[in-house]
C-alpha cells in the first residue's frame, strides 16, 4: 500500500512531471508563463500537448475534456476520445497542441444574460496553464477559460484571472516604491473551508424538498439540536470517517491539500479545510472538492448536502475564504514586520483592503448574494449582512495611534510615526476570533466569512481582488509623484484611517445595537438578494471593473441578469416544490388524520356519553383549521407563482418573488410545520428533522 507521500498528485500533470518530461527549454518557457503571464506559443504548447498525451494514456486516459466554469456555478466537460484513425483502418492515440489550447463549446446553453442568443451559439474554452491538468475518472482535464464567438467572458474563471492581473500590477507599483525590485510577481492566495451537510441517502430520497432544491421546505425541530454543542469537533462516526478517508484520498490523488476535517456545530454538519493555494488553483481545487465530495457520499450510502440552509434553525453551511496577497519571493504583505520599512509596508497595504472593503461593500455584499444565502446570513454563526471588519484589538489601537499621533503602548514609547519610530511587531494570535465578523483580520490574512457553501469562490475573489487592486492603484498615483515618501505614506496611511474607519467593527455582529450603529455610520445593510443587486449597476462599480478590464460594461449587465434570473428560478422551484408536497402528500395527509380522528370521536361515543374525547375533538379542530390555513396558503402561492411568469423583468420578478412569494411561503410552511407537531410519527409524510439530522449512525 502506497503512503500519501507517495500517490499524492499522482494525477496531476504537475510541474514536477513536467519538468520530468519536457525538453528544458520547453519546460523554461511554461515557468515563465507562469511566473509572469507570458502568452505561450503554439510549438510550445505541441511539445506540452504531446507529453500530456503519453502521460494520460500511459494512466489510462482514453478521453479528454476542456473543464470549465460556466455561469452556472458548477464545472461543465465535453469529453473527446484520443483516438485518430488511419489510412489502413486502425487508430492512433493523439492530442495536439491545437486540440490542448483551444476547444469549442455549444455557448447558448449556459447562462449568458443575453450576451449571446439562442441561434449564437459558437463558443470557446481556451487553456489555462496556470492551472495544472489532471484525470479524473479516466478523463484528462483541462482547465480552461470560456468565452462567447465575440470574446465576452461566459465563465468564473476568466475574471478571475483578469482581476489578478490587476492587483499583480498594481501591487507591483507600490512594491516598487518600498525598493523591492527583486519582485517580478504577485498573487493573492486563498484557503477555502467547506461546510456540509451528511443525511442517509434512503432517507434523503424520501423528501421531495431536499431532492428538487437541496433544502427542506417543511419541518420543525427536533427535540434535540445543537444546543448541548455535543456534535461540534466531537467523535467522527465510523461511517463518516470511510467518507473522509476515501475523500482525502481522492483528493490527494488530485492534488487538493485538504488539511483539517471535523464535525461542525449542527448535527451532521462537518468541515474540510486547504492548505492555501494561488487564487485560481485554490478556486479550481475547491470545485473538485465539491464534486467529490457529492460523488463519494453517495458510495457511502449518503447524500451531501450543499445548500447554505438545508435545515430551518440550525447551523447554516458557509465557506470561509482566507484572502492573502504573496510576492513570488515567498513574502507574505498582509504578514506583519519588523522593522520600520516592513511596518509601513504592512500598515499601507491593510489600509489599502480596509478602504477597499469600505468603498465596495456593496460589491462584496454582492459578490455571495444568492437566494440560498439569504437564508443563512445573521443567524446560528453566521455572519451579518452588514460588512464590517474585524481588526482584533491591538492592532485597532496601534492605527488609533496613528490617527491621533499618539504613543502606542506604555507611555515610555515614543509618538508612533510610521516608518520613522519602531512599530511593536504585532504577534499572531494576539486577540480573540470574531464569529459574527464578515471579514475578519485572522494574523496574516483576511477571512471572509460571507459566502455561501454551494458557490464557487471565484466571483467574491474577483471582486476583492479588484477592489483592492483598484486602491492601490490610487495610492501609487499619490505615492509616485509625492516629493517625500516617507511623510507622504504617512499622510495617506492616516487619512485612510480616518475617512474609513466606520467599516471597522469589533463588536457583536448579532446586536440589534449594531444594526442601528451601522446604520448611523452609513453602512448598508442589503439583507437579501434582490436588495443588493442594483448596485452592481452603480456607475462606480461599473467604472471599477471596466478600469482594470475584469469586466467589459456588457459583461456586468450580463452577470446582472443571470443573478437576477438564477434567484427567480430557485425560488420558482421551491414554490412548484411546496404546491406539490402539499396538494399531493400533507394535506391528504392531515385530512387522513382528521379522519381517523373523527371516527374515534363517534366510536368512542357509542360506547357511552361517560368515554372523554377532548384530545380528539381539540386535535382534529386544530387540525382542520391548519388544513384550511394551508390550503389557502397553496392557492395564493399558485396563484403568485402564475401572475410571476407575466413579469418580464427579472429584476421586477426578483422583487415580486421577495415581497410577494416568499412571505406566502413561510406562512405555507408554519401551518405545515404545526400540522406535523400533531400527527403521529409513523403518520406523517415524510422523515422528519430528527430522522434526517441523525440519519447516519
């Protein structure tokens, strides 16, 4: 049996394989594309191609597949066989350089926001050689790019990969202003931590909610939840533990530094966390990650659930995303120096993500907007929909220092001036976590807490990315034509902290003091989807994208519509879902119930007017009332779900969907929900919370 250090990345076409298997000039020629982004030529990329090819089949590849990142959030593959046939009827096993740099796709069957039309329906994946090759299922993967005939971006990955480019640029500019022009490149880095959900497959097929949209549309809490925290880092259940184990394994296998597995705070809830990887691989990896994880679980007997809040009133699932930026000489910029030069370098760039979060809240609110998110934000650890920061309280009062030129620390120190005076290095770990924080400082990175755990992180990271890449460029321009440098970075770092220090919160997240205290502050608090979206059409916003070229003007209006569009039809489903299990399964149910209830009643009193029926009288009353609650709850809910469809809109439909559909859905849901509270367990229509939550034993 092969130890891990032995089969990991044995999938992968990685730089170690390859270096082992190109010629040294065509290996010098991909190192530096990917050091630098230089575009390579089609010689190289044959000479790639060919060593490719005997690598894969020499696995057992009989098939290729360009693996991209359409719109819709999850990867999509056209698998092509290596076979080419020849003059005397046989076959050979070939890839071309051709065949590895560029693929056409059918383009109209994705989400496109009408950047292409259903008669348009040409489109291109182009390869992406910063990501590495690998086989999955026999199947050589490519990760690529997607764009439409005309060049506009279809895909996640191909803004990704603009918005870095953006902040390696202008990051470089201000590196270059602190003399480290030894710095030829740099890249945000990312460690993704992925929440699930494990339930028992044959349970899970039992509720037409969790089959037709990932969550339960009905069902009350079971008598035991979350609250002992019984579950959390507890004991991992023997057939839990299969499921890790073979996961780890397929992912090792991948490459995916998966690192940390546990149970989380909600019964069946766990947790797989990376090690951090560059944005674009980490954002690659993560999808894998997904899919396996899906994949395997079904081997086990399981189902694992994504969705941000498969269970009403307990732990939703997020994905926490540790955002940190790295020179290609190994220097981490959000790290902490020290020495005066590291000290202001460290503080510009911190001040360059504090005014970068403030000024684009609304993108980043944006950026993990979706109508399963909606359900999770603000409750059981999850964080606000207001942005804030979380600096921790030593580093808070070293930039209060700054703002109001005073000592930091005990009063023998000297008035604190950014790279003149020392600056106290500021250990890891040097205050406490903050749960209910959206985007928390966590030593020498930021964790954003907001996004969802079924999305991919490439659009959050592309948004932070050119926010940030936006500030920067605005510091350089001060920076570059200031006649000192040093009191120029000093002034800018401390007006920086004075114009954005309202995003900065340290407090409970969860306070409905907070909220009136973000209000006053003039922080938004766009609490769901159709609330935020408009901002994405803000011109500022538009300005943003369209400067560092991650996104062309038609691109965010399209992104705009499919958002829009995508909330509709989440929501569409889930009202078709509830109309279905009511009409057909509860109410038949209930009215099953009140039968068998009635007939007790009139038996009992043929024994004689001395037998007591209070319990069935009161219950089939109650019964009978929640039964005609929810049938007129289904009705106008139909009703709602036709009057929706002659919105043209989608922004328009997105609202009436908020303000009009989904009220009538959870008045749907309390009549159901009260109606299961009465009926008998082995009565009622579907498995219950208790039944799905401690499912797998």
């Amino acid at each position: 049996m092969k130890t891990v250090t032995e089969y990991f990345g044995c999938d992968v076409f990685s730089a170690s394989v390859m270096k082992e298997r190109l010629p040294a000039e065509t290996y010098a020629e991909l190192e530096r594309t990917l050091e630098t982004g230089h575009r390579l030529d089609l010689d190289v990329a044959n000479v790639i191609a060919n060593a490719m090819n005997d690598w894969a089949i020499e696995k057992g590849a009989t098939h290729y597949t360009h693996w991209f990142q359409p719109l819709t959030g999850v990867t999509a593959e056209k698998h092509d066989s290596f076979i080419t046939p020849t003059k005397d009827g046989g076959i050979i096993m070939e890839f071309s350089g051709k065949e590895l740099v560029k693929g056409e796709s059918d383009a109209s069957s994705f989400p496109s926001g009408g950047l292409r039309a259903t008669f348009e329906a040409r489109g291109y994946t182009a390869w992406d050689p910063t990501s590495f090759a690998f086989i999955k299922d026999g199947v050589l993967c490519i990760p690529t790019a997607f764009c439409s005939y005309g060049g506009d971006a279809l895909d996640k990955k191909t803004p990704l990969l603009r918005s870095m480019e953006a902040i390696n640029k202008q990051t470089l500019r201000i590196l270059k202003l602190f003399g480290n022009t030894d710095v030829v490149s740099v890249k945000t880095t990312v460690g993704p931590e992925q929440e699930y959900f494990l339930v028992d497959k044959d349970v899970f097929n039992k509720r037409k909610d969790l089959v037709y949209t990932g969550r339960t549309l009905f069902g009350g809490k079971p008598p035991k939840g979350q609250e002992l925290d019984d579950h959390y880092y507890g004991a991992i259940k023997p057939r839990v533990q299969a499921f890790m184990a073979e996961l780890d394994e397929e992912l090792w296998r991948l490459g995916v530094l998966a690192k940390t597995e546990h149970n989380e705070a909600a019964p069946a809830q766990h947790e797989l966390a990376p090690i951090y990887a560059t944005t674009n691989i980490a954002t690659d990896h993560n999808q894998i990650t997904m899919e396996a994880m899906q994949k395997i679980a079904k081997k086990h007997g399981m189902v694992c659930l994504l969705h941000e809040k498969p269970f009403a009133g307990v732990n939703g699932s997020g994905k926490h995303n540790n955002w940190s930026i790295s020179t290609n000489t190994g220097t981490n910029l959000l790290e902490p120096g020290e020495t005066p030069a590291e000290n202001a370098q460290f503080l510009l760039f911190l001040c360059a993500v504090i005014k970068a979060v403030d000024d684009y809240q609304d993108l980043l609110r944006i950026s993990i907007a979706s109508a399963g998110n909606d359900h999770r934000l603000g409750a059981q650890e999850a964080p606000p929909a207001i942005v804030s920061m979380f600096l921790g309280e030593e580093l808070n009062a070293v930039l209060d220092a700054i703002e109001n030129d005073e000592s930091y620390g005990s009063k023998e120190k000297e008035v604190l001036k950014v790279g003149v005076h020392v600056l106290p290095r500021f250990p890891k770990d040097s205050t406490d976590r903050n749960r209910t924080s959206p985007f928390a400082f966590t030593g020498n990175k930021f964790e954003f807490r907001m996004l969802g755990s079924s999305a991919s992180v490439a659009g959050p990271n592309t948004t932070l990315n050119t926010a940030v890449a936006e500030v920067l460029s605005q510091f350089a321009d001060e920076l570059e034509n200031a006649e000192s440098f040093d009191s120029a970075i000093e002034a800018l770092i401390k007006r920086v902290i004075k114009e954005h220090k309202r995003i900065i919160f340290n407090g409970n997240g969860y306070d409905d003091a907070w909220v009136k205290e973000a209000e006053k502050r003039g922080l938004l608090n766009l609490k769901s989807t159709p609330d935020c979206l408009p901002y994405m059409l803000h011109k500022k916003n538009i300005d943003l994208y369209t400067k560092h070229g991650v996104y062309s003007e038609a691109e965010i209006k399209a992104h705009y519509e499919i958002k829009n569009e995508k909330y509709c039809k989440y929501l569409n489903i889930e009202a078709l879902t509830m109309i279905d299990m009511t009409k057909k399964d509860i109410l038949p149910c209930v009215s099953r119930q009140v039968s068998e209830l009635t007939a007790t009643i009139l038996a009992k009193r043929a024994v004689g007017e001395y037998i007591d029926t209070t319990y069935e009288e009161a219950v089939a009353k109650e019964l009978s009332g929640l039964s005609k609650e929810a049938f007129g709850a289904v009705n106008e809910l139909e009703k709602l779900s036709r009057e929706v469809k002659e919105i043209k809109e989608s922004d328009a439909a997105a609202m009436f969907y908020k303000n009009r559909i989904i009220p009538v859905m959870e008045h749907l849901r309390f009549a159901v929900d009260c109606a299961e509270a009465l009926c008998p367990t082995d009565k009622w229509c579907y498995p219950s919370y208790g039944e799905l939550l401690f499912s797998v034993r």
